[in-house]
C-alpha cells in the first residue's frame, strides 16, 4: 500500500560537494515532497542549519576541508536539544567509518549509492515520528 505524496514533507538539507550526486538526490526527494536545500562544504552547512532549522541534514563525509564528523559534531554541540537527524550519505563503509559516525553524532550511516526506496523509507518513518 503505497502513501500519496503530499506537501507536507520534511525540510532536508544536502551537504554533498560533488554536484551531480546532490542534485539527484535533490530531484528525488523533491519528487517525494520534500522541501530541500543543497550546501557542497561544512561550513556552508553550520550556517544553513542555523537559519533554516532543516528537519534532516544528509551528509556526506568526506568533504573538503571541514569533513562530514566535524560537521556532525558541531551540529551536536550548537543544538544538543534540536538537532536535526543526521544521515551520512557516504562511500567510506568500514568498520571504523561507521565508529566515526557514531561518535560524531551522526545518527545513521547509508553507504553509496543509496538505493532510492531506502532513502524515502528513512525519511518517511523519520516524519511519522516527527508527526506522533
């Protein structure tokens, strides 16, 4: 039983430095409603958090300069009550990629490419949550 897209999504925030990746992305969440924002570095992204309060920032880590688990952390540290879920979109699956997450607050680990359906089902339980 599929859900009718409504405009009632989820405001989503890409941090993603390689274009083509980010406006797909992008396109596909837009498609399921969301309302979305894209930002290619870290810094780009704290600013963005704060002026726009998204309700999920997709990360991905490996940034220039500022990488994705500092992003996250000082995510973390500036907003401790309201942080937004953080998703790393990312091609570093190791072990300890996953570690790093974790520990900089990143609240899910997706590894590149992120199949579609999976990413609208994170999001889709992430807004019935929101909405309870």
């Amino acid at each position: 039983m599929g859900h009718p897209i409504t405009n009632t999504g989820l405001r989503v925030l890409i941090v993603e430095d390689y274009s083509d990746c980010a406006q797909t992305m992008a396109t596909l969440l837009k498609m399921y409603g969301h309302d979305v924002d894209i930002v290619t570095n870290g810094p780009a992204a704290l600013a963005k958090v704060s002026t726009s309060q998204p309700d999920v920032v997709l990360l991905d880590v490996g940034l220039p300069g500022m990488n994705g688990y500092a992003v996250a952390q000082q995510l973390s540290a500036l907003r401790p009550h309201k942080t937004p879920l953080l998703i790393a979109v990312t091609g570093y699956d190791r072990d300890e990629d996953l570690r790093h997450s974790s520990d900089a607050g990143i609240d899910l680990h997706l590894v590149k490419p992120v199949e579609p359906e999976t990413l609208h089902a994170v999001l889709t339980r992430f807004q019935k949550l929101l909405a309870s």
